[in-house]
C-alpha cells in the first residue's frame, strides 16, 4: 500500500520540563513548577479523564489529635504485608497534611462538620483520617487543579496527545543514559510530534485496562510503565494489581466504582439470600484490607455461582446517604437501585497498580532526567497492597519532591532531536487486529492472572502473551501508529510485567495469591524485573 500524504511534520517543541500525564500527579507537579519553569503537560484524552477524577473515597492524612503519624504509617505496614519501604511510607505520611493544606489554599472545597475537615474511615484504617468532598474527592480536586492551570500562563496543555516513545541519549548514540524527550501522536493531525525537555515526569496513571473488569477510566493502559520500561528502566511489584471489592454490578453501569467509605460507613456485604459472609473470613469484616474482601467476595461467587453479592447500607437513614454518598445514590437511582431501601449489587474488579517504575524519594528513575510519580511509579509505599486513600497524597508528595529536585537541578543544553521517521510505513489494512487483540487479551489476563493464579494459569498467560507481543511488533513496524495502537502495545508489554512477576514470587503475599504456594514467606523481598535481564 503506497504511503499516504502528509503535511510536513512541524519542528520539535521546546519546554523546560514534559508531564506527561494530566491527573493529580502530574498536575500538582505542573503548578509546583510553572513559577519558573515552562512546563508541557501532555495528555492523551482531555485534561479531565484520567483515574484521579474518578477518586470517590478521600486523601488519607493524620488530621485529628486522637491519630498519629505512626498509626498511620502502621496501617500502611499491615496492608502493605511486609514489603512497603520505611522511609517513602513516613515521607509520604508525614508530608501528607501539608499536602491537603496546599490543596485546601488552591481552593479545593472539602467537607466540613462543625467548622472542621469532616473524616470519615476506610478498610484498614484504625482511626478516622480521611479528608472528602462527599463522595466525589477525585472530580472536585481534579476541578480545581484544572482550572489553576490553564490560568497559568507557563502551562502548556497538550489534550489529545498520546505518548509514543521517549527519546534517550543512546538511542541517538550519544554517551550516557539520558532521557531528552519524547514523541508524541497528535490526534488532531494524526502527526508525531517531537518534544525535547531536559526534564520527564511521567505521570500516566496504572494499567487497569489490561483486566476485563476494572473500575479504571479507558485511559490506564500503562503507557508511563511500558514506555520507562522500553527505555531501560526497572520495573517493580507489578504482580501486586489491587482488585477493588464493590464495583457495581449493573449491564449499564461501566467501570462505577462504590467507594470504600460505604464500608466505612457500616456498609455489610451479603450473599444474594441476605446472610452476612464477611464474619466467615476475617475479624475485621467489612473494614479488613481491599485484597481480604475482594478473595472473600470471590470465593464466595464461586461457591455459590452467583454473578455478584450485595452491599447493604440502607440501615443508615436516607438525609445521611444523601449527605455522605450524593453521586453514588444518584447513580443507583438512575439505574434503578434505592441505596436507602435496597442493597447494591457489586463484584470485584481491577482497581490499582502497586507496582509500576521504580523510582526513588524523589521520583527518580533509573534514567538522568526522567521521573515517576503516581500510580505510574513503585516508591515503595504501597507494597504488597494499597491502603485505602494512600494513593492521592502519594501523588501529591511524590509531585512535590520532584519538583524541588527539578527546580535545585542545572541540567545542560539538549542536542537537537530527531523528527519521527514515517517514510517506511502504510496506513494499516487491517483494524480488526487490534480490537481482537485488546479483546483477548482483557479476556485471558482476567482468566488467568486475576484474583486467585496458578501455576498452570501463569504459564498460559505467559504464552499467549508472547504470540501477542510478537503480531503487535509486527503491526507497529510496517504501519502508522493510531492511538489504539499504541495503548494495546503498552497493555501487552505491562502484561508481560505482570506475568514475569507473578512468576517469580513464589508465595502468597497481599494482592498475589496463588494456589501453588499458598503459604506467605518468612522474608519479604520485592520482585524487580530489569530489561536487560
């Protein structure tokens, strides 16, 4: 097929500093830099859609007199099942209320009750210390940030522009390990654009597409991890994915999530005949960790077939519902489903990546130039399994710290980078590839490497997989890259992430379990894959 006409590709783009990502991680870093920095934040949909929009819980800050740093960094411990880091677990716990006062300073309207910050309590939290507005805390801290920054006139936002590849010194054949920016595919074009910075900040959110059921926005395909990756970077814990419990079960409800803070609330799981199962599984019943709850809910669909359980909270009378969960009663409602009256059907689905790019207390990635933050970065501080609303302030103090490392950095002139090279390839004839693949793959990985994994699960994972890889390298080097595209190509290589991992831990820890080795070791060691392994 002849290749097909082009405009002329425009010439790079210069900034001092790329995000790519434009959720709390990336925004927050966006802000703390554009004082004196002129930052681009690129980002693949519009500037509102990724996960942290979608955050309902809160943000997890010691706030009252009766908590304590060590209470929290405790809970984090017992949820983390030995393998959070100590130091990014007290950094980010300790800098987390000056978090929420930056935010509370940017105007960010939290609930309040008797003139103080209303917190409320979540699964594996031994004291109240999550800050909330009502039930939607993602959309209106996302809202807010937004609007900050496309005030500001040294933020550039690049909606519609999806992360291709990072630009590195030896892929241009020049001495060292350096990230000196990235391409990116322009929608609106269809062009690759070339963007040259100094300084990267990934900050692409998880990977949550790569399972068929996940409460994740379409956007968390893993294009930050899978891209570090690509470039040579170590990739940490990603065996650990986070299946959140109650997602609701509805044909017409995709990916709604009910927040933890329903349980918190006094929310009881039920199985469809109204009998209380949680008792059967753990002392702390409904309040026990995301990875207890969501085993409980799944062997209990699968003992008894059911298609979903039930989440009972309409003990609570209904001004209170309405106060505490407005979005999530209106959302019932309109389907039909009286959280007041009746319970609300859920089932477990994916809900967060622990592992991703290892990266240090400062964002740090194995590459000069390149940061990690967010879902997108391993710190360490979520182990073998995320607290509840540990990932919000993570993102801020992760956004922070790399920040400050950035600004008290001097990094030299880059060399002048090369325009993407399309004069090989053809548009591609044959779309149905890359929906099939997507498809299949959602399939199996929710099959095999979801919940409750086996030997013998891995190991067919692993191989269809591999047949993936090897068709979507094939598509990707004779056809013009889509957006599609390139998210199945960055779901595959996170698969493969996941699978390797999974593998390699041979034991039950936290969010992994598997049959084969149900027992939990006595040491706790981290999984970290290198690409040149």
């Amino acid at each position: 097929m002849p290749s097909r006409q082009t405009t002329p590709t425009p010439a790079t783009l210069h900034f001092d500093v790329l995000i790519v990502g434009s959720g709390l991680a990336g925004l927050s870093s966006a802000l703390l830099l554009a004082p004196t920095k002129r930052v681009a934040v690129i980002t693949k949909r519009a500037v509102s859609e990724g996960s942290s929009g979608w955050a309902q819980g809160g943000i997890a800050a010691v706030w009252s007199k009766d908590d304590s740093f060590d209470a929290h960094i405790a809970d984090t411990l017992v949820a983390g099942a030995g393998l959070c880091d100590l130091a990014a677990t007290r950094c980010v716990v300790e800098n987390a209320p000056k978090a929420i006062a930056w935010l509370q300073t940017l105007g960010v309207p939290f609930s309040e009750e008797d003139g103080h910050l209303h917190l409320t309590r979540e699964g594996g939290h031994s004291a109240r210390r999550i800050v909330h507005v009502t039930d939607a805390t993602g959309a209106a801290v996302q809202r807010t940030l937004i609007d900050a920054a496309k005030k500001n006139p040294n933020i550039t936002l690049f909606e519609q522009h999806t992360l291709v590849d990072l630009i590195t010194s030896d892929k241009l054949g020049l001495p060292g390990k350096r990230c000196l920016g990235l391409y990116a595919l322009d929608d609106a074009t269809d062009q690759v654009l070339t963007f040259e910075a100094p300084q990267t900040i990934l900050a692409t959110g998880g990977a949550g597409k790569v399972y068929l059921y996940t409460t994740n926005p379409d956007t968390a395909t893993g294009d930050g991890i899978a891209a570090a990756w690509r470039a040579g970077c170590r990739a940490q814990n990603m065996e650990f994915i986070q299946f959140h419990p109650t997602c609701l079960y509805h044909p017409h409800a995709k990916s709604f999530l009910i927040s933890e803070a329903v349980r918190g609330e006094g929310g009881r799981l039920l199985l469809p005949d109204g009998t209380r199962f949680m008792p059967a599984h753990d002392a702390r019943l409904e309040l026990a960790p995301r990875d207890v709850v969501a085993r409980a809910i799944d062997f209990e669909m699968k003992k008894g077939g059911f298609d979903c359980v039930y989440l009972d909270i309409s003990h609570q009378p209904l001004s209170f519902l309405k106060e505490h969960f407005p979005n999530i009663y209106a959302r019932c409602l309109e389907l039909g489903i009286d959280i007041s009256q009746q319970p609300i059907p859920v089932v477990p689905a994916a809900h967060y990546t622990c592992g991703g790019v290892l990266a240090d207390l400062q964002g740090r990635t194995d590459i000069d130039g390149l940061y990690a933050i967010g879902e997108t970065a391993c710190s360490g501080l979520h182990g073998a399994n995320r607290l509840a609303s540990n990932s919000l302030v993570e993102c801020m103090v992760f956004a922070q710290a790399a920040a400050q490392d950035i600004l008290h950095s001097t990094r030299s002139a880059t060399p002048s980078l090369p325009a993407w090279d399309e004069s090989r390839v053809s548009d591609p004839d044959e779309m149905v590839v890359i929906s099939h693949n997507w498809d299949e793959l959602r399939r199996f990985m929710w099959d095999y490497v979801g919940i409750v994994r086996t030997n013998k699960r891995l190991e067919r994972a692993a191989h269809r997989v591999a047949m993936l890889q090897g068709e979507i390298h094939e598509f990707y080097s004779r056809f013009h890259v889509t957006r599609d595209l390139l998210e199945l190509r960055n779901l595959v290589q996170v698969a493969d992430l996941i699978v390797r991992s999974a593998q390699a831990r041979h034991e039950s820890r936290g969010l992994h379990f598997s049959r084969d080795y149900p027992q939990m070791l006595d040491q706790a060691l981290p999984t970290t894959l290198s690409p040149k392994a």
